[in-house]
C-alpha cells in the first residue's frame, strides 16, 4: 500500500495521507478529532485499516502527524514529493494484499 502525503503551502506537516491506486481518491485526514478514510468505498475502507493494523498502525487512536512518522518508521511505502489537488484521482496500491 502507498500513502502520498499531501502538505498545503506554507505549511511543513501533511494533512492528508492520499492513497495510491483507491479508485475515488481515497484519502486519511483528520475530522472532528480523530483521523478518518474519507472518499474510500466500504472495501477500500476495510483493506486500509486491515493493512494498517497489519503494521500495528490504528488510525483511531493516533493522531495524523503521529501516523506519518508511524509510516515512515515502519518503512511502509511513502512518497514524499508533495501533490496539487489536481492530481489526486487514482492516487494505495493494493496489488500487495
């Protein structure tokens, strides 16, 4: 699975962990306190969270700058190069579950 940070101008932390391959542009950001999978359908949303939990990674209990260095010390599959929102469509590749 591949997460691509989304870091807006003129700040130096991601807000958005976009997902690689989701077919809606499934994304994890953080709402009303806690972190969620938005724009993910049910399935999607299901190997997310198993794929994370599978590298000890709750997204409902940890908070979004927490889940980037998570992602980065387990060695999962980041990039780093930044996106536009124009880019987003068919950004995690699921050909490793």
């Amino acid at each position: 699975m591949k997460f691509r940070p989304w870091i807006p101008k003129n700040t130096t932390q991601p807000i958005r962990f976009y997902i690689e391959g989701s077919t809606n542009g499934a994304f994890i950001s953080k709402k009303a306190g806690s972190l969620k999978i938005s724009n993910s359908t049910a399935d999607e949303d299901l190997k997310i969270r198993s794929f994370l939990l599978s590298h000890q990674i709750d997204i409902d209990i940890i908070e979004l700058k927490e889940l980037g260095e998570k992602i980065s010390t387990k060695e999962l599959s980041v990039f780093s190069m930044p996106i536009s929102l124009t880019r987003v469509l068919n950004v995690v590749d699921f050909k490793g579950l």
